[in-house]
C-alpha cells in the first residue's frame, strides 16, 4: 500500500515552524516512515507538482500570487493542515492592517517602491482560513512540533484532531510555575490557547498569546485577576494585538 503524500509549504514567515519539523529529531524518522513527503522547500529540491493527501502550510498570505497558489494546493489536496500563528491568524504580518497597503509601501520603500516586482500585487496579511478551507491547525509561534506529529497521526487514521480548549494558565498550574502577574508582568495566559506546555511562562516570560483565544475565555477571571493587580483590560487587549490583528474585510 502506497504511502501518504506529504507536501509542505512556506507562504510569508520566518520558516521558523517548518523548522519545528526538523527539530523532531528522531521522532521525523517515525513520521517520514509514515508517510512520503513529496515537497519541502527545507529538506527537498525536488517539486511533485500536487495531488497531495495532506498539505502542510505555515505562513500569511500577503499577496494575490500568494492567494492563487494557495487556493491551487488546495484543490490538489485532500488535506490542509495550517501550523503556526501566521498561517492561524495571520501573525506578526497583520501588526500594519490598520493602514492601507500603499501607505505601508512608502512608509517602508518609500519611492522604489513601484520599482519592487514582489510588491506589485501585495494585499492586506491574512490568514490561510480567509483564503481556502482549513481542515485542521496547529497553531503558535513557533508551533509545539509534538502537537503537529499528533494532527498528522490523528487526519491519517481519519480521527479529528483537537486543540485544547482550555488557557496556558492551566499548564502553568501543572508545572506548579510561579504566576507572571506576581511580578507585574502583564500575561495573556488567562485567555490563550493551552497546548505550548506553557513555554513561555516557565521562563519567566509573559504568553503573547501566539495560539490564540480559547474559544469561551471566561472573562470574569480575567477581569478578575486585572483588577487585583491594578490593570484594565486595555492592558491585555494591547499585547493581544502581537500575533492576532487580524481583521476581516467590511468589518
């Protein structure tokens, strides 16, 4: 029986999610003897060309020869996998959808900027979900890459894969980690997404929020806990706006 095709791409990022890939060590042995990854840019030069069981893609959409590419994977493959917060909500590349795409042109290239063929077609940053039909994500920055080995194993054997739906407050508790707020630090962990095994607080350092809102924060607790360290929730919404400015068109 023929192996699953894997094909995995990189749209506008640092490839640092891609990477994750590379860092499973031995664990990429038992992935790569699962299926045959047909097209990498990071481990492979050879392109398949499509028909694809399941498409791996990191990154933001950024231009309309992007978006064109994008909706072509799609229809060549039975599954689109999007992994990092790029890909989920667009990312760091949303920071400048306030304005508009030509003001951000001359703010950054000032007069070359119609001189520059990649910026010809740019359009406002956005994720893969308002492109194409996503059928599963692994979200974060970079992503857990154990959780993408458990996606991939969970979409082969037909099994839906599911996020946790509960805040990287309750994997701190686990690893009994000290609460950042205790040190004035303004963290996201009450609102966002667990499944990071809470990195960044375990280093003493705040959660951005890179894997999102859980899908029913109680913010009550929030509130809660703003209130009993001398903050508002203007505070939290501001560092929110790191990895999920994303805003749909005609809102």
């Amino acid at each position: 029986m023929a192996k699953p095709k894997v094909a995995i791409f990189s749209m506008a990022c640092c490839a640092g999610c891609a990477l994750q890939i590379v860092n499973l060590e031995e664990k990429i042995l038992d992935l790569v003897g699962a299926v045959d990854v047909v097209e990498w840019q990071e481990g492979l030069s050879e392109k398949s060309g499509g028909n694809y069981d399941i498409a791996i893609i990191e990154g933001s959409v950024i231009t309309e020869k992007e978006a064109e590419e994008l909706k072509e994977i799609r229809k060549t493959a039975k599954i689109v996998i999007a992994i990092g917060a790029c890909a989920h909500t667009g990312g760091i590349n949303c920071l400048g959808n306030h304005i508009s795409v030509e003001e951000k042109k001359s703010i950054v290239y000032g007069n070359d900027a119609e001189k520059i063929d990649g910026l010809k077609d740019a359009i406002q940053p956005r994720p893969l979900s308002a492109v194409i039909k996503i059928n599963a994500t692994v979200p974060g920055c970079p992503i857990n890459k154990n959780e993408l080995v458990e996606a991939v194993k969970c979409l082969l054997l037909g099994k839906a894969f599911r996020l946790p739906n509960y805040p990287v407050c309750f994997e701190c508790a686990l690893k009994e980690n000290g609460c950042l707020f205790d040190l004035n630090i303004v963290c996201l962990g009450p609102i966002t997404r667990a499944g990071c095994e809470a990195a960044c607080p375990s280093m003493n350092k705040e959660c951005n929020g890179c894997r999102g809102w859980i899908d029913d924060p109680n913010q009550n607790a929030a509130k809660d806990i703003l209130e009993k360290y001398g903050l508002n929730i203007e505070d939290m919404k501001n560092k929110f706006t790191l990895f999920n400015s994303y805003i749909k068109e005609g809102e």
